[in-house]
C-alpha cells in the first residue's frame, strides 16, 4: 500500500472535502495544509494529485504530492500512529 503526503501552499477546504471523500478511512489531516493518505489503488503521485482536484485544468491548486517511503521527525501522537498502520 502506497503512502502519500500532501501540501498544499493555502488551506483548501474543497481538496479536503474529496480527500475525506476518496479515502474515507485511509487519510490523516497533521494541519491545515498538510494531509497524509494511504492508497491500495493508486500507485501515483500524479494520480494522487488530480484525484484530490489539486491538478484541476479549471482551477489548479498550488501544492505537493510525494509519495512517502521513509520518515523521522517530532509531530503529534496520532500522526504516527497513523503511519504505522498504513504501513503495516
């Protein structure tokens, strides 16, 4: 299962309606511009990208997508608990 991390420059609460909408069960939303999402079917960061609407050819919205393979760092608890499973 393929773990991705999105940026987003400005909040945007449009992208995280169809994050919650696509990966019903398998998002983690660390703040207001930085969402975690782990994905069976999508193997992409383009993909990930457009399905999230940040790629929209009517309205791009300026942001990231990196698929993540490995991580470090302090954040809170429920992030890496997060992690662990949608690694698992």
């Amino acid at each position: 299962m393929a773990t991705f991390v999105i940026y987003l420059e400005e909040p945007n609460e449009e992208v995280w309606e169809r994050i919650s909408d696509r990966w019903k069960d398998s998002h983690f939303f660390a703040s207001d511009r930085l969402a975690l999402v782990s994905s069976n079917g999508i193997t992409l960061a383009k993909d990930v990208s457009d399905a999230a609407g940040l790629t929209d050819d009517d309205n791009p919205v300026r942001g990231l997508v990196v698929e993540l393979s490995a991580y470090y760092g302090f954040h809170q608890k429920e992030l890496w608990e997060w992690l662990r499973k949608a690694q698992a």
